[in-house]
C-alpha cells in the first residue's frame, strides 16, 4: 500500500491509490512547469516561421523601389516558398535520424544567418538566394516544432496547446501586414529582416536551455541522399508549375509541360529509391495505415482551401467593400477569432475525452458550408454578412488545423514522428500552393472576362488585381464593371474551394479512431494494422513529459 502511495504523489487515500494501479503517475508540477516553458520558446520559433512571408510581402514595394529589378520580384518570394517545401521532409528525416533537438537549433540558425543576409542585400539577384538561404532554414521551424511536441507530449495530452498554436497563427496573420508596414514605413525594408534576429535569438536561447528531449540512438545509415534529391526536384517542379501557370508562362506552354514531366519522373524515380533505401527520406510503409494516408488528404485540402481564402478574402472587400488595405490583416479577423477559439475548445475536448473523429468530419462540414456562403457574396454583401460566412469558414479550420496533425503523429512508431510531422506539413504546403494557383487563375479569368463584357477591359488588360489608388482613378461605370467582376471572380473561386472540401469530407467520414497515446491502458491503441504502430507503455510517455 505504501508504494501505491508513492506513486499517487505521496496522498493517502485508497481510491487514488487503486487509480494509479492503473495509471501512470501524473508528471510533477515543475515537469509540467518545464513543458509549458518549451512550449514558449516553440511557439516563438513558429511565429518566426509564419509571420516572415507575411511581413516581407508588405514591404515588397520598397524594396523594389530601392533594389529594382521589378521583372523578379516573384522571385523574391518563389525562392522562399521553393526551399521551404523541398527541405521540409529533409529536416523531418534528419531529426529522426541525428537528433531533435541539434537538428532543430541548426534550422534556426539557418533562418537566422538567411535573415541577416537578406537585409544586408545589395541588388535582387542577391535577395533571391538568400531568401532560398532562408527558406532552407524555414523548412526546419515548423517541423521541428510540430516533431518535438509529438516528442514531449503525447497525444491525449497535446489538445491542450491547440489554442495556442492557432493563437500564433491568428497574431501571424493579423500583425504580419501591421509590423511589416510599421517597420518599412519608419526603420526601412531592411528592418524586415533583421526584425527575426531579436525574436530568433530568444527562441535559440530558450531551446537550448530547457529543451531536453529523450536519448536515441543514432542510427549509422547514410543519408539518403538520391531520394532527397529526386525528392526536391520533384517539388521544385510541383511549386514552379503552380507558381506560372496561367502567369508566367500559358498553362500549355513548353515550359509548363517540361516541368510537369520534370516532376512526374522525378517523384516516380523517387518512390522506386525509396523502396531500396536502407533510411528513405519519406518512409513508404507510413502510407499504409489508413489514417495517416486520410490526414494526408484533408491537409492537402485544407492547405488548398486556407491560403485561397486568405488571398481572395481582402482582395474582394477592399475591392468591392471599400476596406482599407492599410489594416488588410483585420479584415481577417473574424475568420481567425473563429479558428483561435474552436481549435482550442477541440483540443480540449480531445484531452478529456479522447475522442477525435468527430472532428475532422464537422470541420469539414463547416468548411464546406462557409466556402459556399462566401462563394455567394456580391456587390450589395455588407462587411457584417461577409464576416458571419468567415466565421464559419473559420471555424471549420479550426475543427481541422491542429487536429490534422494530431492523428497523423498518433499513426506513426515515435521513431517516424519527424517524418510524419514533415510529410503532413509537406502536403499542406503544396495544398497551398494549388489552391493559389488553380482559384488564382479562375479568379484573374473570370474576372478580365466580365470587364471585357462590360466594356472595362482595357482598363485591366494588365492586371486582375487593381490596388485602392487605381481604382479611385477609374471612371465610375468601369469601377462599378470592376467590381461586378472581382465578385464574380471570387464566387467561382469559392465554389470551387466549396468542392474540394467535399473531397475532405470524404475523408474525413473514413477516419478511425485509434485511442491517442499516452491515456492509460484503457485508450491504449492495439498494434492493429489500422493503428499501425505498437502502443508505448504508459510509462513512456510520462518518461518523456519528466525528461523535459
């Protein structure tokens, strides 16, 4: 009896002592402590990930003003986002292989080094690469993060800080296009940059002192360094396609047919390499469970769906709403307040419960709906209706966001966590990518349609896109014609998004649910061909929450 005292805390009494027969002991308060301080230092290396791109694209037309080079401009963000996605399942790789904890500090310093390169920028050619420096870096911040939560906390226990990293993604969105224009307007576009040393520093210094993750051992495989190359080029090909089509380049041009072929090659080559290789960048056998196969395709989709509506959203209410593009990041906030809240309400839910399926599915639902309803908006939609629908879209996301990546880490044997953390990021990555694409180009088609149709056209032969300046410029019958234009380019943006939606609904419904790891032995997930993975002893987990 004095043993199960012990290890219900020291408290007397027999029915916590018959409880924790069952149960591991709960970790000590300074552990729990210690956890919550990692995850600060986490989350402020998350909000350096996301709020980069957000905070540069304010500051893009000063640095054009200064560098020149306006024929390259895209380039300055094709860079980023092209090493970004082509490194991400690398660093995931490399931390199962060598260590979290190293490989994470490295990304860091990466991004850091990237960043002050950027800054110190004498001409575009020079920005270009080492923005690709920064995104090779940015590749590392969110998958190192997301594998070192599935590292430290396990799955039943991690619901509790989804309102946080939904919170990070709302400040992102929100204050990125508000500190960038701030900091251009007063200290210079270089200050863009520079701005990451001080947040990058703070987050280097606090991973290095409290992150103390389990010892692995390493194992002695090379690199597999021909699947990571096919690998890249394949993305490379991926994004560069999504990136010119219907922009650069006509979408049946040599270009874009080269590239696709570059790509399709490169990605069967490399899953061929991956069935030889003694450690393959991306673990083949992953995609056997069901689940994470099922996760794959809503992050796709819900990556598709996410970054088209953060594009089109501000564009159609300072186009046709008269918003101020000043404060663009606001407009988003009932979408964002909406995701901020639900993502925490689900992961709550999900740590007492353990029940998560519902989720998906209901999430799913509302981003269908919400997609609809925007898809409905016109000229007479006042500001109050378009944020009702964006609360629902919003919600919708939130139901999805975090949870995506919660079930596809409890899929994996924790020696995959990093893979599986990269390869879901991966999806989601390129799931935006196509939805800013595909709705990009159906959206600038429709709408030089209508102006053509409406006698406007030469007004917007250039450009599908006319800033608050321009527009007040234009005489009333074409701005009028512009925008009964804008709002028929994003109903069909939207309905589009509505149907792919469907596609994540789909998946949704087929989901299993699989008891999360680390709820005690009565949610202790079988070894089942569904679950796909040995559940750890209790103990386990408990062992990794102390070692913090």
């Amino acid at each position: 009896m004095s043993d199960l005292k012990k290890a219900a805390g020291g408290k007397p009494g027999g029915r916590a002592a018959e409880k924790t027969a069952d149960e591991p002991p709960a970790a000590p308060e300074p552990q729990q402590r210690s956890v919550r301080v990692v995850m600060l230092a986490l989350m402020i290396t998350m909000l350096l990930a996301m709020l980069d791109n957000l905070i540069v694209g304010t500051a893009m037309p000063t640095i054009v003003g200064d560098l020149g080079g306006l024929e390259h401009l895209s380039w300055v963000v094709t860079a980023y986002t092209l090493a970004t996605a082509a490194s991400t399942p690398i660093w995931g790789k490399l931390g199962d292989m060598y260590g979290r904890k190293g490989i994470f500090l490295t990304s860091i310093v990466l991004f850091l080094i990237g960043s002050v390169l950027s800054g110190m920028a004498q001409d575009m050619g020079q920005l270009i690469g080492f923005r690709a420096v920064q995104g090779l870096g940015a590749g590392g911040l969110m998958v190192g993060v997301m594998a070192i939560i599935g590292d430290l906390v396990p799955p039943r226990e991690r619901g509790k800080y989804q309102g946080m990293m939904a919170g990070v993604m709302a400040i992102a969105m929100i204050g990125g296009p508000l500190v960038g224009g701030t900091i251009t307007d007063h200290l210079g576009w270089r200050w863009s940059f520079y701005i990451n040393l001080p947040l990058g520093a703070v987050a280097l210094a606090m991973v290095t002192a409290v992150l103390h993750l389990p010892n692995r051992k390493r194992t002695r495989a090379k690199v597999d360094y021909l699947g990571a190359g096919l690998l890249t080029l394949g993305i490379t090909a991926i994004v560069l396609v999504t990136t010119w089509g219907g922009s650069e380049y006509a979408w049946g041009s040599a270009v874009i047919m080269e590239l696709i072929a570059i790509g399709v090659v490169s990605l069967v080559g490399f899953l061929f390499v991956e069935t030889k290789a003694a450690e393959p960048i991306i673990p083949l056998h992953i995609f056997q469970n069901r689940n994470f196969t099922l996760m794959s395709v809503v992050g796709f989709m819900s990556g598709f769906v996410m970054f088209g509506a953060v594009l089109f959203l501000p564009l159609f209410q300072q186009s046709v709403q008269g918003a101020s593009a000043t404060n663009s990041g606001l407009l988003l906030l009932p979408m964002l307040l909406s995701m901020m809240v639900v993502s925490l309400i689900a992961g709550r839910v999900t740590t007492s419960s353990g029940k998560y399926k519902i989720f998906p599915i209901v999430g799913s639902v509302l981003m269908v709906v919400g997609l609809f309803l925007l898809s409905q908006m016109n000229t007479g939609t006042t500001r109050f209706t378009s944020g009702v629908y964006m609360a629902v879209l919003g919600a919708g996301m939130g139901f999805l966001m975090q949870i995506t990546m919660l079930v596809a880490q409890n899929s994996v044997e924790l020696k995959d966590m990093g893979v599986a953390s990269s390869a879901t990021t991966l999806f989601r990555t390129l799931g935006s990518s196509f939805g800013v694409a595909i709705m990009g180009a159906l959206f600038t088609g429709r709408v030089q349609d209508e102006m053509v149709a409406r006698g406007g056209g030469a007004a917007t032969s250039k450009s599908a896109q006319l800033d608050a300046a321009s527009l007040a410029k234009l005489p009333d019958a074409v701005r009028e014609a512009y925008q009964f234009a804008v709002s028929s380019g994003t109903h069909i943006a939207f309905l589009v998004g509505a149907s792919v939606g469907l596609i994540a609904l789909v998946a949704a419904v087929f989901v299993k649910e699989v008891p999360l790891r680390g709820a005690g032995p009565e949610a202790k997930p079988e070894p089942t061909a569904e679950s796909g993975v040995e559940a750890p002893e209790p103990v386990a987990d408990a062992k990794q929450s102390e070692s913090v």
